[in-house]
C-alpha cells in the first residue's frame, strides 16, 4: 500500500489525501507540540494541489479540480503551519484578489456548487410535515455560509 503525504479523514486505502484533514491534523500536532516525521512530504504534497491558476483544489492537481478559497484557505495555512509558501505565492495572491467582490467579501465563482443545497435539495419532497428541526436541517447554513432557503 502506498503512503500518502497528507492526512486522510480515514484510514481506508481509497480515500485520497487531501488539504482539510491535512491542515486539521497539522493544527492539531502543532497544539501537542509535536512534529511531523517528514514534513518534506506533506509540504510537498500541498504544493502539488495548487493549481496553475494560483489557487488550490482539495486533492492534488495532476487530477482537474477547480481551486476554491476554502481549499486555498486550508494548504496556505498548512504550508503556514509547516513555515512554508505556495509554489507560486505572487499567482496565489492574484487569485484570491481576484476573488473580492464589490462590497468588500470574497466568493468563489459563479456556478460552484453548494453540496449541502445539492443534497438537502433533494430531500425535501420527501418531507410530509414541516417541523422545526427540519425546518432548520433544511435552511442550515453549508460551510461557505450560504442558506439554502429564505
């Protein structure tokens, strides 16, 4: 079995590595003052999932994803962790400038995909009667603070 660089949320062989887990087990060591054995590998390995375009994917970008600024958020602060930079920080720069809408926050781009919305979505014909806990699972906030109703 090969080993992977990064931080699996599983120790399942087919689970890849990728930047959140990653960052979250970096931050955790770091809390327990203890190092990596080869922190070499895991910078090695967030440098590999920056994409051309100077943001970051999920997963290493031999594979198409699209950067988005939660991926980009957790490798920069992973490679912070490890006293590293992006392999092209001036490129990762622009896109997160790029980024910043007119009143001052930043979003991905338009057409991303809000899976929570996408899952919940699906759900909802399903309910018969409208509580309050389901009202909430419903109209929850996904991770980039997007309501999926009203």
């Amino acid at each position: 079995m090969e080993e992977s660089p990064g931080w699996r949320f599983n120790v399942v062989s087919s689970f890849k590595s990728n930047v959140a887990p990653t960052r979250l087990a970096l931050n955790a060591l770091r809390c327990l003052h203890i190092g990596l054995k080869d922190s070499k590998l895991t910078i090695d390995f967030l440098k590999k999932c920056q994409n051309r375009d100077g943001g970051f994917n999920c997963g290493d970008s031999s594979v198409t994803r699209k950067s988005s600024i939660l991926d980009t958020f957790e490798a920069v602060e992973a490679l912070n962790i490890l006293g590293a930079k992006p392999k092209d920080l001036k490129k990762c720069v622009e896109w997160l400038q790029a980024h910043q809408r007119p009143d001052g926050g930043f979003a991905d781009d338009p057409g991303e995909m809000d899976w929570s919305a996408l899952i919940l979505g699906g759900k909802k014909k399903t309910i018969k009667s409208e509580t309050s806990t389901t009202r909430n699972l419903l109209c929850c906030k996904s991770p980039f603070n997007t309501r999926l109703c009203p």
